[in-house]
C-alpha cells in the first residue's frame, strides 16, 4: 500500500483568526515491506496517540489544522531533513548533516532504535531508502506547514502556531530526561524563549495551571525543527510546543483512550480559546 496523502488540512469552522496547529507524529501509515527486527505493532510507541483528535475543537475557535498521515517512526517531520543517523545507514550520507542530538537515542529523522533500546531494523538502510521517505512525507508535510503560516500571517499580520505532541507518563532507556523520568502533565517548549512572545507561553501556562494541571517549561522537551524552522518573533510568527502527558487520556497498554479523553478535549478547548485570544490581540 503507498501513502497517497501523507497529511490532511482541516480548515476552521466558521470566520478564520491567526492560529494554526499541527499534529505531526498522531499518523499511523506505514509500509507493509520493512525489514524490522521488532513486532509492527511496537512502532505505535512512537505515535503521540490521538492528538489531533484531542485538538479538534480548535477548529470551532477559527484554527486550522494540519495532522500528518505517516507513522513518525517511519520519518519524523519534527526533524531538519539532515538530521542523519550515520548509525543507521550502511554507507556515507550523500549530503550535509546537521545533528540535533537525537541520533544519541536513536531518534533522528529516522529512528533507529525503540523508546527501550531495541534496535528497529534487521539490517542497515540505505541512504536511498532514507531519502525516498523525505520526498514521500517529511518535504511534503514541512512546506504545507509553512504555507500555512505564510497565508495565516499575510492575512492577519501575525500567526501564532502550536505545535501539538504526546508524551510516555515516565522515560524509557531512550527517553529524554533520562530512564525512569516523571514528566509533568504538560511541557512547553519555546527553545528558550526564542520561538515565541514570553507572553504566548505564559497565556498557554496559566491556562492550563487553571484547570489544575502541573506545566513545566523547556524541561525535557525545548521544542525541535517545527518550531525553530518556521517561528520568527519579531515578524510575528510566534511558534510553541506543546507535550500532553499520555497518561492524560490514555491506557498505555492497550493504546486506547481512557475516561478521561473527553475531560481532557473540553479542558483544551478552553485552552485554545485562551490562546485565540491572545492571538486577536496580535491582529487589532
């Protein structure tokens, strides 16, 4: 089976306002032929399990939303196209590298090994197996990114952007923070205030902490490629990083939503309308 449409736009219901979301790593496509040295099933680790459903009110706010098809395991599109594991490949990258730091826990663009250390594939990829999911899915859902934030931004003059994840409750041997790591319920990452207005951070921080959830800002997770390649601040283009605790909304077991999914929907809800808000401000 190929990937026909490597991601799917939701636009908003209603008058359109500056805030876009995406969703990159909620896709489960994947093809049937690849040489894994695990169960298929155990990839659905790396999924951030069901957020772009758990965002779709934002639609009804006037958001627009982009969610990608593919499995994140497969390519990950929070990664620059460089962003190489030399590891992983069985000969020389035929281009520039440009590390983030993920390939020292097999997550590059590319992973290599799951959250507990097993490694994916029986056998090195070729460069070329690489590069074709580049063109397939990361290249494709990067620029629909950005021609969102372009249109958003030449209609209102500014566009806030959220950037949308899920997170294991506790690190495994792989996981950032370190093995056995407690994260908070959510995590905010603005790459230490470079990717956004203080003030978009501190409006999504006191909506959540009003509901009763403990945030905690750039602490694992500072944001990666998505928020660094298409925030300009100054410009108005002001990108954050959100991670929700899976266990949230859902049984990390099974990888089925809990009782808690809709309590969780409407309280972020509330949190978009918090950030539409703010986000009229930076178009009056």
């Amino acid at each position: 089976m190929s990937l026909r449409e490597p991601f799917g736009i939701e636009p908003p219901v209603g008058e359109p306002i500056a805030l876009v979301l995406d969703a990159p790593h909620s896709g489960r496509w994947l093809p049937e032929d690849l040489p894994l040295a695990v169960p298929q099933h155990a990839l659905r680790e790396a999924e951030d399990h069901f957020v772009d459903r758990l965002w779709a009110d934002a639609l009804d706010c006037g958001a627009t939303m982009l969610a990608a098809n593919f499995a994140r395991i497969w390519v990950d599109p929070n990664r620059h196209e460089d962003d190489v594991d030399a590891d992983l490949l069985d000969a020389p990258w035929p281009g520039p590298l440009r590390p983030s730091g993920k390939a020292r826990i097999g997550k590059a663009v590319v992973w290599r090994t799951l959250e507990d250390g097993r490694p994916i594939y029986v056998r090195p990829l070729t460069p070329a197996e690489v590069q074709a999911r580049l063109d397939a899915a990361l290249r494709p859902y990067q620029r629909a990114l950005g021609a969102l934030i372009e249109r958003t931004h030449a209609r209102h003059g500014a566009c806030v952007h959220l950037n949308c994840h899920s997170m294991r409750a506790v690190a495994g041997a792989m996981g950032e923070g370190g093995a056995g790591s407690e994260r908070a319920d959510v995590v905010l990452g603005d790459r230490d205030g470079s990717t956004c207005a203080p003030e978009l951070t501190a409006t999504v921080r006191a909506a959540f902490e009003s509901l009763g959830y403990r945030v905690a800002v750039n602490d694992p997770y500072k944001g990666v490629e998505l928020v660094r390649a298409f925030s300009d601040p100054p410009r108005g283009r002001h990108s954050l990083q959100v991670e929700l605790n899976k266990r949230l909304y859902l049984d990390e077991a099974a990888l089925e939503p809990t009782a808690d999914f809709e309590r969780l929907r409407a309280d972020l809800r509330r949190v978009t309308a918090a950030v539409a808000a703010y986000a009229r401000t930076l178009t009056r």
